[in-house]
C-alpha cells in the first residue's frame, strides 16, 4: 500500500487527472517535467494500459522519456512527429495573465521547445503556484559552460538597469558540482524578488552571448488547471477569459506515486 497523498500532491493529482481528460485517440501529446507531470504521465499510461489509449507521445526530458516508458507509453522524436496537438506541463509561477516561470528542474530548452511545437500549451499546478506577479521564484537561465563566468558577469550588470527588485545570479549545483542540463549546460538562477516587465527582461536575457534560452514562458499558456487540496480544480480559458470549478476523483491506485524530483 502506498501512504496517502500529502495535501499538496492531492491538489497536483486533481490537476493532472482534469488534464488527461483533453487528451483523445490518436493524438500527438507534449509529455512535461516535474512532479505534477509526473502524476499526468501515469496517468496517462493508465489509459494507455487499461482503455487501449492510443497517442504519440514526445517528452521534455530523460526523466519524462524513462518514466513514460517505464507506464508504457511510447516515446517518439519531435523530428519524427513534427507537430503536436498539446503539451501538459507544469510551471513554478504563473501571473494572472498565464505568463510563466518554468525550469525549476532544469528541463526549461525542451520543455519550451514542445510547447512552442504545440497547438495548444495546458499548465498544471496546484494553487500556490498562481501568483500576483512573476518573480519570487529564481528565474533559471540555461547557459553554455563555456564562458559561463562571463556570461554570469554580463547578466548581472543587464539587470542593474532592468525593472527588477533582486539581482543575485547564483550558480545552480547539484550537491557539490555544477548542474548539467539534459545538453550538458549550465543553470544560472536569478533571484529576481520582482519581475516588473517580463518580455523586456525575456528579450534582454536571449542577448547575452552564451544564454540558451531562459525560463520565462511568455503568451505560450493556453489552458490553466489549477488543482487544490479539496480535490477541486479551477480551470482558466485563455481565449475566452472564462474560468470554471469542478471536482475531480482522486482515488488512485497503489504503485502511481513514485515521486520524481521537481517543483
């Protein structure tokens, strides 16, 4: 048997179980990166299992691929497939106009590359991730090791003239050495406090010779399903600006919830 849910994993489960409900047939789905992903993909390899689901699917990372594989969903190229019908992920911040702070796991390249190769982007989270504006949670910013030092010097000195509370750039480690991304890159996070204009500080970042990409998702969220502890969800129509609530079950086998690292 397995513990029950903590009150923050009941409220992630409950959005993740609301989002595999948009997936149908024979669709080409955007598998995300985290531990809200991670109940998604289970799920979703449940239905793959048990009701004969049939998708296509493409993951943000190998810890997605391995977790997919391991519920029995089959993992395909993006090159292969091409174009996606939707990806789910998660997020570590989302502002009221759905813009995001992801890569808390350090998966930020391709998770955006999936979602910008997708019809349509769902976010997943439970609700303490919905905030009033962008900023509190550092801003990761995928760098080449390459020069990295030098790339952490120009960042600094951009944000001293950019509409920020915070300027701190911190290496990320992972125990006692540097952190490496999925391509063998660096993270460098922004302890930003405040993000006052997000597309001016996303266009100044992708400047900086050595910056990847950085974790700000900007007008790429289209559907919002914010998951709470009493098993409700909230869920946000960017187009249309309509915002429902509903309940879901979160009755869950044994065995789903081997959790994997993330926000």
């Amino acid at each position: 048997m397995t513990e029950p849910l903590s009150p923050e994993d009941r409220a992630k489960f409950a959005a993740a179980r609301k989002a595999v409900e948009l997936v149908e047939d024979g669709m080409k789905v955007g598998l995300g990166t985290g531990s809200t992903a991670a109940h998604m993909v289970r799920l979703l390899g449940g239905l793959v299992r048990d009701e004969g689901l049939k998708i296509s699917a493409v993951a943000t990372s190998t810890q997605t691929a391995k977790l997919a594989s391991e519920v029995g969903i089959t993992v395909s190229d993006l090159d292969d497939l091409r174009w996606l019908d939707l990806t789910i992920d998660g997020a570590d911040e989302v502002d009221p106009q759905l813009n995001l702070i992801k890569g808390g796991g350090g998966a930020l390249l391709m998770e955006k590359i999936v979602a910008t190769a997708s019809d349509q982007m769902v976010v997943i989270a439970d609700r303490s991730k919905s905030v009033g504006r962008l900023g509190a949670f550092p801003l990761p910013v995928e760098v080449l090791a390459f020069g990295w030092q030098t790339s952490k010097g120009l960042l600094e000195e951009m944000l001293s003239g950019l509409d920020v509370d915070g300027r701190e750039v911190v290496l990320r480690m992972a125990d006692d050495v540097p952190f490496r991304t999925d391509q063998g890159n660096l993270i460098l996070d922004l302890h930003l406090s405040r993000i006052g204009a997000p597309l001016q500080l996303a266009l100044a970042l992708n400047q900086i010779p050595g910056v990847v990409d950085n974790g700000l998702f900007l007008d790429m969220c289209d559907l919002l399903i914010l998951g709470h502890e009493d098993g409700t969800v909230s869920v946000e129509n960017l187009a249309t600006g309509r915002i429902s609530h509903e309940r879901v079950g979160i009755a869950e086998p044994d065995n789903l919830f081997t959790d994997i690292s993330d926000r």
